[in-house]
C-alpha cells in the first residue's frame, strides 16, 4: 500500500498566517517532494455546519475562499486532489459506522474537543454534530487510507482517536483501514502560532489574525498593533521575549536571508534575540523588519491570487474534477467496509446462495 497524505481545513474564512506555517506550506513542500503516491486537500464543509448550522452562507462564500488560498499558497491540482467533503457521501456512512466503535465518555475526554466547546459556549447545549466531530474526522482520513496527517500539535487528540477506531475496527472486522501518523511542523513555533494580541492561538473567531490574502499595508497595520509582552519606557531598558508576538513571529517566517537583505547587522534571529534582551532595540524597528520579512513571504501568494481570481469558473471546475476524483477513491473502501462488516448483501453470491438453500428445505 502506499503512502498517502490527507489534510484540510474548515471554510469558515480565508486562510491565516496560523493555517500556513502549521500545515499549507508544508503541504506544498510535500507536494513538490515526490515522496507521497496521492495527496488529497479538502475542505472541510461538514464539519464547518457543525457549529453554523444555521449560517449556511457563511460556508458556501468562504469555499471559493479558501480555495484560492490552497491555490495561491502553492497546491496543485496536478499534483494534489482537491475536494469538498459534502460531496462525498461514503463519508457520512463510514462516520455512521465508527460511532458504534467508540463511547461517549471517550469523546467527552478528548482535550480538543474541551477546548473547542469552551471556546464556543456550548457547555451547556452542545450541538450533536458538534460532539461527533472526532468521529467524523477520523472518517475523513480513514476512507482515503491516508498513512500520514500534516497538523498542528492541537490536531494530536484527534489522530490518537482514529488510531483507536481504525484498530477497533481492523479487530472487529478485518484489516481494511490504516492507522494515520500526524506530521507536526518542523519549527516547533510554528505548531502553535499565536495570535497578533500574543495571548490567544491565531483564530478567524478571535480577530487576532493576519490574512494570506492581506495587502501590504493591511500586514503593516496589524504589526505595528502587534504585542510586545511586558512594555518598555525607552529601547534601551532589556527587551523581554516571553509573551512578545514579535519575535514568535520571527522564530517562525524569518529566515538568514532576510537578515542579509533587511537588516545586515545582525546575521541571525539569536544575534538579534540576544541584543534586544540587553537593550538597545526599539520595538518599532523590530516590527519594521517583521513586515519586510511577512511581506516579502506573502507578495508572491498575493500575485499567483490576483491571477486566479480572473477566472473563478475555473476554481468550481478544479474542485469538481478534484472531488469526483476522492469519491472514485471513497467508494473503493467503502466496498472493502461493506465487505469487511458483512453488509454487501447484494454481493455477497455466496449469501444469497445460502439462504436459497436454506429454505428449500
């Protein structure tokens, strides 16, 4: 069997720096390696409905969004099957069949699942969607087969539970399913990016995010607004790195070319860590080099998106092509679930032939 990448996101809104450096920009480095067999990239609408059920729109205008991000980012649909979840329907069986493999109690001690019904105030009435959502997720990835997850740290509850239903599953029925690994990000700052305020995860609901699709001076705006962690009277009191967004930020876009074309002085990120620790520094110059190292990241994502934004048809077209493509795919192992559960009645000659047997005599 070979190896297979799955990965998505929610269409509640347009892609965040958080969303690139935890797993877009791995993506496409994955994509342009060779080293997957398939590669599938989807958009989790489903999912998304969970919690704006009665705000479909809502998910129906940000699809184009978040497409053009995937686009603009780098993915390609040559290399990369594209889809929409609710367009495949063997998802929402195999889900139906995982629930009966797994308890209540097993999903209320999922730490993502706590923190995502206290981030939305559903202690008290929690959407049965919602609840599920492990479940469901751990469908997405077992239909496809996919051997390996790129995610943020946040995302390892959730994989550790389809690792439990895929061998519940394998040992009830046979071994038809795959066991799923998470693929973190190589820059550990990157696997948890926090928001512009420096407190918060990077979150659409919690307005601390800055955009792929932000001009320049939409990026300039929110750095400058950017949390320094403990103030400063004056640049030459010692800085302090804890709770300083900025050079979170910097730990995980710049790079020792930015250095050499924005601010020569220093050759590394340690060189200026260390003398801003001392004092010296203003923190608006460090926001200055932050915009340059984020804007010249983001200018290239920005021109391939003014680009795909003349024609959006094809967007549609691209997504369509990709989502018929994953449900060839879905049905496949839906075939194997039916056979492995004993559910393929219409398949199954040798059933029928029995029971003809049966009540002949």
């Amino acid at each position: 069997m070979g190896k297979i990448i799955l990965t998505g996101d929610r269409p509640t809104g347009k892609l965040h720096l958080g969303h690139y450096v935890g797993s877009l920009r791995r993506r496409v480095e994955l994509q342009n390696a060779g080293d997957f067999d398939r590669m599938f990239v989807f958009m989790a609408d489903v999912q998304a409905l969970t919690d704006n059920a009665d705000n479909p729109e809502k998910i129906r205008q940000n699809i184009i969004e978040v497409a053009l991000d995937y686009l603009s980012a780098g993915l390609d649909p040559e290399k990369c099957t594209l889809f929409i979840q609710s367009q495949i329907p063997e998802l929402a069986e195999l889900t139906t069949y995982l629930m009966n493999l797994i308890t209540v109690s097993r999903v209320q001690r999922n730490p993502t699942v706590k923190t995502e019904i206290k981030m939305r105030n559903f202690e008290a009435n929690i959407p049965l969607g919602f609840f599920c959502y492990p479940v469901s997720q751990a469908a997405d990835i077992a239909l496809f087969k996919a051997t390996t997850v790129p995610a943020g740290e946040d995302q390892e509850p959730m994989i550790e539970v389809t690792r439990e239903l895929v061998r519940r599953f394998n040992q009830t029925y046979s071994e038809v399913l795959v066991e799923p690994e998470i693929m973190l990000p190589e820059n550990a700052t990157a696997r948890r990016l926090p928001g512009t305020d420096g407190k918060e995860k990077m979150s659409k609901s919690l307005g601390n995010c800055i955009y792929l699709s932000d001009s320049a001076a939409e990026v300039w705006k929110k750095v400058k607004k950017m949390s320094n962690g403990a103030p400063r009277m004056s640049m030459d009191e010692p800085g302090n790195l804890e709770g300083n967004a900025v050079f979170t930020y910097l730990e995980a876009f710049s790079t020792p070319d930015d250095f050499a074309e924005f601010w020569p002085e220093y050759k590394t990120l340690e060189e200026l860590k260390d003398h801003y620790v001392r004092g010296g520094i203003g923190d608006g110059t460090t926001k200055k080099f932050l915009n340059n190292v984020l804007n010249k990241m983001l200018e290239p994502i920005r021109e391939r998106r003014a680009e795909y934004e003349k024609d959006i048809p094809e967007i549609y077209n691209i997504l369509r092509k990709g989502s018929e493509a994953a449900r060839e795919t879905a049905a496949q192992t839906m075939d194997e679930v039916r056979r492995a559960m004993q559910i393929d009645y219409f398949n199954d000659a040798a059933l029928i032939q029995q029971q003809a047997e049966k009540f002949r005599k």
